[in-house]
C-alpha cells in the first residue's frame, strides 16, 4: 500500500511514543508504574490504528 508523507509521520510519532513506554516498563518490572505503562501502550497503539484508519479514509492519495 502507497502511503503519503504524512501517514508516515503520524506512524513514527506514535511509534516513538509506543516506544518510549515499553521501554519504561520493561525498565521498571515488577512495578505498578511498569504495569500502567503498559497499559498505557496499549491503548496508544489502539489510537494509532484509529487514527491511520482515519487519514486513510480522508486522504486521497492513500486512500
């Protein structure tokens, strides 16, 4: 699938995000901190979908 430049920019941002609190969980295992910061990048992730989901729908050259 062709995606345009900003699909790509949104996708590393929420990445980035994504990646920063695994980390910070795997960091701090055993911790309630670790556990809310997974929970964190789950439902991150699931914004991320809905928002890729979303520009694809509205953009004319990746949808």
């Amino acid at each position: 699938m062709k995606t345009c430049h900003q699909f790509d920019t949104v996708r590393a941002e929420y990445q980035r995000e994504i990646g920063f609190m695994v980390a910070h969980s795997q960091r701090h295992a055993g911790r309630p901190a670790a556990k809310a910061s997974a929970k964190q990048a789950a439902s991150t992730k699931q914004r991320m979908a809905r928002a890729l989901t979303s520009h694809v729908s509205r953009c004319p050259e990746c949808g």
